[in-house]
C-alpha cells in the first residue's frame, strides 16, 4: 500500500478538492483506492463523494477515582499521567477530564483498586462505498470532545484494514497533534498551498513539521496567479517539488462550491490529475498510475 499524506497547514487552500479528485482519479484508473477523512472536528469528503455509510461508535475508558477506596495523598495516579490530567488538590486526586487521553496508566498505577475505567463515547468512525474502487473512511468527532488523535488513530486503522493499494490520509489543518495524528509514517506529504502571504507563512510551518516526522515531501501549488507569493522559490530552497499546479480559475470555484469533483466539472482536470498521479508515481517509486487493464 502507498500512503499519501494531503495536508495545509492553512484552512482553504483546496486540500479537500486535491484529496477527494485524486482519489477519485487514481479509482477511475482501475486501482483499490481507500480515502480517509482525518479532518475529525469538520469531516467534508462525503460532500464530493457521497455514499451510504455504515457508522459505528468510538468510546475511549475514563477512570473514575472512589474516594472511598482511595488512599488519599500516595500520588501513585498522579505520578504516572504524563498527561498531568490528575492533579492532588487538599491531599484528593482529582481527575481533569478535558486532559485524560485514556491511557489506562493511572488504574494500572493506583495501589488500592481506587481507580475504575469506564467507557465514554468521543465519536463516531464510518465506512462508504463511494464509486467502484474507491471507499471513503471518516471519522467524526462529538461536539464538545478533545481526543481528536484517538478517533483519528481509528480512522486511519478503519482505513488500512480495506486493503487499499492507495491510502490517501486527508489531514486537518493546522499543525497541532491532530495533523500529526493523521500524517505519521505516512510514505509521502503532500502539501497543498496557494502563492498568498497566509499560503507561504503556513507551507513553511507545515514543512518543517514534515522534517521533524522525516516524510518526503512533494507540494501543489492550487489558485496559481492568485498572488505573488514566491512559493517557487521557497519549494527550491527546500528541496521539495512542485508536483501539481492548479490555476485560479472562477469555474474551479463554482465546481468547489456545488460540490462537484473537478474532474466532472473541467475538462483540464483529468490531465493535472494524472500528471500528479504520475509525478507521486516516480517519487515514491511505486506503480500508482498505471492504466486500468478494463
Ligand atoms: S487514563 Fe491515562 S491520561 Fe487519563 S488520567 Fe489516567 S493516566 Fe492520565
Ligand atoms: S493512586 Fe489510587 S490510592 Fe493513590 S492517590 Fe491515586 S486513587 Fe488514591
């Protein structure tokens, strides 16, 4: 399996547009493609690939600490949460939910048997046939939850159990846990940009992030002429290729707008799909574009 990594930094870019169209693209050429939406606080790849999918929830164990049984003041539970989400207060441990990563450490940790786990829901992981070849893969986050890495882990085993030749891990923006949750180990980085201020201040945040997780990375430049931002001659000084380059065009726009795949909605899109199929092909030194035998 190749896993690709589609990641911004910045919101808005057209990361969603690059991730769902290349997806589709490399299915319509005949390969086993898995997309899957690691954007767990505002998934949108069901809005271009829309399909009936099969959900199932996602709970993560909570300790609950009895007062009663608690040796009050051993600090045991408190010592082992490398997430300081338990802090002694008047000689009490107190947990701190919004912190609690579920670990199990500080039950395991508490001497006394103080420390129960149970399950609580954070989300919820679903599974849609969208088009022949391709499945998307979503995960969704409750409203009001902070584990976005523990549903995002999920989303991406979901994903890979579907055997796919192609993995495309289509990322949240920022540049927090939760990015890197969805990029880790992935084979390449795709980042998606545009020459703006916003664009050029944010693809090198997201490049030295791809060098901290050691990902080979490759960009595409979308709404090219829509500024003059030099993302040319930050890619050269990087060392990382501009793979793709998609122009500013009011018709990609509208077709982002109704929802549309690019490649059913302009006659050029099939093209710069296939050449960016073409160029992830020779980077990564795996067959991902070749021709469906049908
Ligand atoms: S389950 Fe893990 S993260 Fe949560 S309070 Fe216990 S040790 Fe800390
Ligand atoms: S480890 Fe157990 S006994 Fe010790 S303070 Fe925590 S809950 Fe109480």
């Amino acid at each position: 399996v190749l896993s690709l990594g589609v990641a911004s930094g910045k919101g808005g870019t057209g990361k969603t547009m690059v991730a769902t169209n290349l997806a589709a693209h490399a299915a319509r050429l005949g390969r086993r493609v898995v997309l899957a939406d690691c954007d767990v606080d505002a998934p949108d790849d069901h809005l271009f690939l829309p399909g009936e999918a099969e959900w199932r929830l996602l709970a993560l164990p909570r300790p609950q600490i009895d007062a009663e049984a608690c040796r009050a003041g051993c600090t045991r539970c408190r010592d082992a949460c490398r997430f300081g989400a338990i802090r002694i207060l008047a000689a009490r441990p107190v947990l701190f939910p919004d912190l609690c990563h579920g670990c199990g450490a500080c039950s395991e940790a508490c001497p006394t048997g103080a420390i129960r786990e149970r399950p609580q829901r954070i989300g919820q992981v679903g599974l849609a046939p969208v088009a022949s070849g391709l499945t998307l893969v979503s995960g969704v986050m409750d409203i009001g939850e902070t584990e976005a890495p523990a549903l995002i882990r999920e989303t991406r085993l979901l994903a890979g159990r579907q055997d796919p030749e192609l993995l495309i891990l289509d990322a949240p923006p920022g540049v927090a846990c939760p990015v890197v949750a969805s990029i880790r180990g992935a084979d390449l980085l795709l980042l998606v940009t545009e020459p703006t201020r916003f664009g050029l201040h944010d693809l090198t945040l997201m490049l030295a992030l791809g060098r901290a997780l050691e990902l080979p990375m490759a960009v595409v430049l979308n709404r090219e002429g829509s500024g003059s931002a030099d993302v040319d001659g930050l890619c050269a000084r990087e060392g990382v290729p501009i793979v793709a380059r998609i122009p500013f065009q009011r018709r990609i726009a509208e077709a982002y707008a109704d929802g549309r795949l690019l490649l059913d909605a302009h006659p050029d899109a099939p093209q710069w799909f296939a050449a960016l199929l073409g160029a992830l092909e020779q980077l990564t030194a795996q067959p991902v574009a070749r021709e469906s035998a049908a």
